[in-house]
C-alpha cells in the first residue's frame, strides 16, 4: 500500500540530494518518477532540483493553482505499453504546497495507489510553520526529520534569515527565496541569540 512521506529539516540538511538519490534508484531499477518543485523559487535552473552538492534534474513546477494529482493521473494515462511504470511521485520545497495540494497528493496516494515522497522546510525564519508543512505533519503516513549541523555542533533546526552584512532579519514576508547568502540553518539556542542580538 502506497504512503505519502514528508522528509522535512532545516535548510542544508540535504534534502534535494536525498531526492535526486531516490529518483535515480527508482530509475536504476527500470520505474520512473515524477519530479516535482516550487514555481516560487525562480533562482538560476529555474524548473530544476537543484542540490548543494551539485546534484541537479529537471523538474514539473507547481504554483498555488496547479492541481499536482490531476497531472500525475495524465502523466499515467498517457504513458505507452513500453514506457517504465510511474513508481513515486517526489516533490522538493514541499514547504510551499497548498493545504489543498497536500490533499491532493494524499488521495492520489491513497486512490491510485502510487507513493508520494515531499521534501521541505519545517518552518520559516521566524520558527513558524509554513502551510504545506504544517498540512503534511498533520496527515503524512510517516514523518522522516533529516538532520543538519548548527555551528556548535548541535542539531540545527531553525532557519535564520540574514541580510547582506550576515545581521539577523526579524520581520519580512514568510517567503523569500535564497541560499546560503540569505539563511542560516541554526540549533534554537543560537537562532534565539541571533534574534535577540
């Protein structure tokens, strides 16, 4: 029986490469895989998984509209006789799915039987959840927490926004798109400090 799985962390925890990596052994063994990323995200590769690593593959967007489940069932139908079987759907910067996505995805887990695998941020830079996040801890069927590294040592699991001079950004809008030049994966001690300072 197909699940779908959320794969969340803070940022540099690996997350698109562990992606990339289960695509390519889905595809080492003869099934495909749809892969799937934010539309929001419109960085250099735009439309591809990009991993820090230097892992890269093309990718469908999705936007708040996109109804992911009703492509993936069109992709399905029209594969032919000899096209490899869909065997998972993978979506990155799953943080940025709808409530409405999520469910989408569950139901196309459920009804048709093909795993949904979704790889995000838990929450934001200022420690609150993102929507699609908070939907799938809600209703995946097994939550998988990858790990990341603070600079002490400890496990990083905040996200720290920061401005040019590398000064610690408190107030913004819930998105803003950026690497390593614009967050800081921190343990909540040292986001707490960052933010008090």
């Amino acid at each position: 029986m197909a699940k779908l799985y959320f794969y969340y962390a803070s940022m540099n925890a690996g997350k698109s490469a562990l992606l990339l990596q289960t695509a390519f052994n889905y595809r080492e063994r003869g099934m495909d895989v749809s892969l799937w990323t934010a539309a929001v995200d419109n960085r250099p590769a735009f439309g591809a998984i990009n991993s820090r690593i230097g892992l890269t593959s093309d990718a469908q967007r999705f936007s708040p509209e996109t109804d992911i489940a009703a492509q993936v069932r069109k992709e399905v139908a029209d594969r032919g006789p000899s096209d490899p079987q869909l065997a998972c759907v993978l979506v990155d910067e799953a943080q940025f799915l709808t409530s409405q996505q999520v469910w989408q995805l569950a139901r196309l887990t459920d009804r048709d039987d093909i795993p949904v695998i979704c790889y995000g941020l838990r929450t934001d830079f200022q420690g609150r959840l993102f929507p699609g996040s908070a939907e799938l801890l809600g209703i995946a069927d097994k939550l998988v927490e990858m790990k990341a590294v603070c600079h002490c040592g400890r496990k990083a699991t905040m996200n720290l926004r920061v401005d040019a001079q590398g000064r610690a950004v408190r107030e913004g809008a819930q998105t803003e798109i950026g690497g390593n030049d614009r967050y800081v994966a921190m343990c909540r001690k040292h986001f707490c400090e960052a933010l008090a300072g």
